[in-house]
C-alpha cells in the first residue's frame, strides 16, 4: 500500500501534463509568435484569474452544454462559495471588461489572453484535462468587417507556426430566427427519433442544434436531409453572413461553408467558425469561435454591445506544428571546461563575467576530467566551448572550440576577468 501511494505521489493527476524543458521552446515560440499578430491586429494583453464564481460559466455558457453538464472543475471553498477552474476564456475576461468598465476606455475593446484551461473530460491525444488556450475577444464591433478580421487572425496565427487547418464557417442566426429554425428542425428530427443516439434524443428537447455536430455515424446520415440553418436566417442575419464571407474573400483568407457545424457553447450567434484538421484523429478543431453579441449584457455589461472571439487549443497546436517549425531548444552559448583547481576557480568568476554581459554560460564546477566535461558541453548543445586547464592559465592562451565545425582558436585569458570575457563574448558574436 505504501509503496502504490509514493508511486502515485511521483505521478502527475490524469489528464494533467508536465511541459518539459526539451520541448518548452515549441510553447515559447507558439507564445511569441501569436503575441506579435496579436500586436498587428490591435488586440492587447489581459490576464485574468484562473478561478471564478460558478455561476459566471453556468449563466454564460449555458446549463444544458457538455462543459456546464459534466466537465467542469467546481468546488466549494472554505467560505462555502461555489468556485471552478475556467473552463474557458471568454466568460472570464466578458466578466473583466465589465466589472472594469473598460467599454469607456476605447470603442471597441479587442483583448487576448494565453493560460491554462479545466475541463474533466477523457484524456486521450489533443483532450487533457488541464490544457491552454489562446483566446481573443473583439467587444463593441459589430459590423461584418470585424467577423472577417478576427477569423483572419486566428488563421494568421496557425499559418505563420505551419499549423495547416481549413477555416470551416457557419451562421446561427439571432434570437429573432433560431426559434423558428429550431422548430423546424425538431420537427425533422421527431419523425427520426427512432434512429438518433440516445444523446441525440436528450439534444432534441434541450439543445436540437447539437444534433447538428453529432460525431455519431447514424445521427450523421439522418441530418443529412435536414433543413439548413443558414436557408432560415432573419434577413439581417442573412446580410451580415453574405458579408461576412465576402470580407473574408477580399483578404484572401480561404473557407468553406459547414452547415452542420454548431459549437457546443449557448452563447453563440451569428458567424460561427472551428479551424478543423484531419490529422488529429477525433479531435479535429485546433481553433473555434464565434459571434457572441448578447453575451456581454446577460452579464451585466452595458445594452447591445456586440461580441465576437476565438480559442486556439495549444496542445493541438503543438501536435500540428510541422517538425521543422518546432526547432530545437537553445543551448548554451559557451560550456567552460575547467581541468584543475586554480582554473576551475578562474573559470568560475569568467562564467560570471560572461553571464553580465549576456552570453549564457555553463561549466561544470565539480570539476571531473576532459572527456566528461566535453560530453557534458555536447549535452548541453553549447556553441562553443573554452577550454582552461592550469597550464593555459600559466601560459596565458586558452583553447575555443566551435562545436559545430570543430574548429579551435587560443583565446588569451589573463587575471583580468573582465578583459578576457569582453575578448570571448565579441568572438562569440563573430562567430554567430
Ligand atoms: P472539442 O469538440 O474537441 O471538445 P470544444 O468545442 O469543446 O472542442 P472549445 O470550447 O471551442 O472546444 O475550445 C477551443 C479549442 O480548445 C478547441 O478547438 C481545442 O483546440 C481546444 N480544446 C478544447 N478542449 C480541449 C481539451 N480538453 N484538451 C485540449 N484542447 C482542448
Ligand atoms: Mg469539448
């Protein structure tokens, strides 16, 4: 028993995932990447809080949704308030733009955000239970200009990190049309009942759209025939989708329209759109988002302010991103290999100096013998290595290997530890 629990002690919580330093640099680069096109859009940083009142998913992504039914983390804390992970980014960050009253900073808000995410889900390839986003909201725009912006950003994001996934579009309508629509389509539905998955027939009373999106074989061929969200929009409705696609045709930004595509969020109006792969396997949307515009009200915020936002899943990123555009993790510029005790000592205080003036540095300062310390150069894929044994230091020249090409050249080192680093760190910058 007590060596099952240390076992489980040494474990991280299904679903929950340790970012290793080997692999690291693939999220640093997706990070800085997606910052700078954030830049270009407009969009500035906002960093809120990972956990937050219950009641805020439950009211803005809906009750009856798979999130809100059965994935989210709630508790209750010792004051006995009902908290959850987020789940999601865009509840939290409507709840910041309100609570700050940023609507009277600027006329439209445009806001991204990069963090962790909770939901408790089945892990498997692309699903964990913690995984990250990154998310953007547009607040205050409505117009069908800012639809086909925010969808071009998104893919910018995933084209420019060599992430191929296709922009798949749809629209749901208002609270003026979906009614009649989803009359329509239980309608349809109910002389079908029979053949629906047994989720499917709980969607039919609750949420029909869902139906729509169903991963089910059988459910899929019955929709088939059903009657098109996008034949059945109010005539605003109908005007901001045509636009909506033009606009993204003027930018050049390819899509294809997807009727059955529905997302499985309550707020949703209007434009909808996933970026959609097939080499995920069943997850097949790096990226998803959609028209939002009476969320910010139904939260407290000012009337009729429109909305309009998007999640980039990072996991599924990373699983798409191209070999070549993943790169390797940096290494150190320089690994001292110091052979002695008086150059070991010396070596110590140059790391230092070089350190100050920006060159990563590394030795090993146990000490150990030349083979040792090369291979450790080697593992810690260093650019160049110094090599200081008490005999250079009596002589005065040290040796510089370029650890690519393997080329050697004697580097004077003296007392003066600044001189020398100085020398070193503008041979480093020659060779670069
Ligand atoms: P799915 O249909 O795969 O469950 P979703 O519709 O629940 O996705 P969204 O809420 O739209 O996903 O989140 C946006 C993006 O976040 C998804 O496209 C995906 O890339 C990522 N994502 C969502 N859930 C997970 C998860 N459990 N693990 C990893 N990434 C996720
Ligand atoms: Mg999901």
């Amino acid at each position: 028993m007590a060596g099952a629990e240390v076992i489980l002690q040494t474990r991280a919580i299904k679903g929950f995932k340790d970012i290793l330093p080997d692999e690291v640099h693939i999220w640093q680069r997706i990070e800085t990447v997606a910052r700078g096109i954030f830049r270009c859009f407009g969009f500035s940083e906002i960093r809120v809080p990972v956990l937050e009142r219950t009641s805020l998913f439950v009211r803005s992504i809906g009750e009856e949704t798979d999130i809100v039914e059965k994935e989210m983390y709630t508790f209750t804390d010792r004051n006995g308030d009902s908290l959850t992970m987020r789940p999601e980014g865009t509840a939290p960050v409507l709840r910041a733009y309100v609570e700050h009253a940023l609507h009277l900073k600027s006329k439209v808000a445009r806001l991204y955000t990069i963090g962790p995410m909770f939901r408790h889900e089945r892990p498997q390839k692309g699903r964990l239970r913690q995984f990250h986003q990154m998310s953007a909201e547009v607040l205050g725009a409505a117009d069908p200009f800012t639809d086909a912006e925010v969808m071009a950003a998104a893919h910018t994001i995933l084209a420019e990190l060599g992430a191929e996934a296709s922009l798949e579009i749809n629209s749901l309508g208002c609270p003026d049309c979906r009614p009649a629509y989803n009359r329509l389509l239980v309608d349809y539905l109910r002389s079908r009942t029979e053949k629906l998955c047994s989720d499917c027939r709980r969607r039919l009373d609750k949420n029909p759209l869902r139906v729509l999106d169903c991963k089910n074989e059988t459910c899929r061929a019955e929709v088939e025939e059903s009657p098109a969200v996008t034949a059945h929009l109010c005539a605003p409705c109908a005007e901001h989708f045509a636009a909506v696609k033009e606009n993204l045709a003027s930018l050049g930004v390819p899509f294809r329209e997807n009727r059955f595509m529905v997302r499985g969020l309550d707020y949703y109006r209007r434009t909808t759109f996933e970026l959609v792969t097939d080499r995920l396997g069943a997850q097949s949307a790096v990226g998803a988002g959609g028209r939002y515009d009476g969320l910010v009200e139904s939260l407290g915020g000012p009337k009729n302010t429109p909305g309009i936002g998007f999640a980039i899943g990072m996991e599924r990123l990373v699983l798409l991103m191209a070999e070549k555009e993943r790169g390797l993790p940096p290494g150190t510029d320089l690994f001292i290999a110091a052979l002695g005790d008086e150059a070991r000592g010396h070596a110590f205080r140059l790391m230092h100096a070089l350190r100050l003036k920006e060159t990563a540095c590394l030795m090993d300062t146990s000490g150990g013998g030349l083979k040792s310390q090369m291979k450790q150069a080697g593992k810690t894929r260093a650019g160049h290595t110094l090599i200081i044994g008490d005999d250079e230091l009596a002589s005065g020249l040290a040796i510089l290997r370029d650890m690519e090409t393997g080329d050697q050249k004697h580097i004077p080192v003296t007392e003066d530890i600044e001189t020398t680093a100085a020398h070193i760190a503008a041979e480093l910058e020659r060779g670069e």
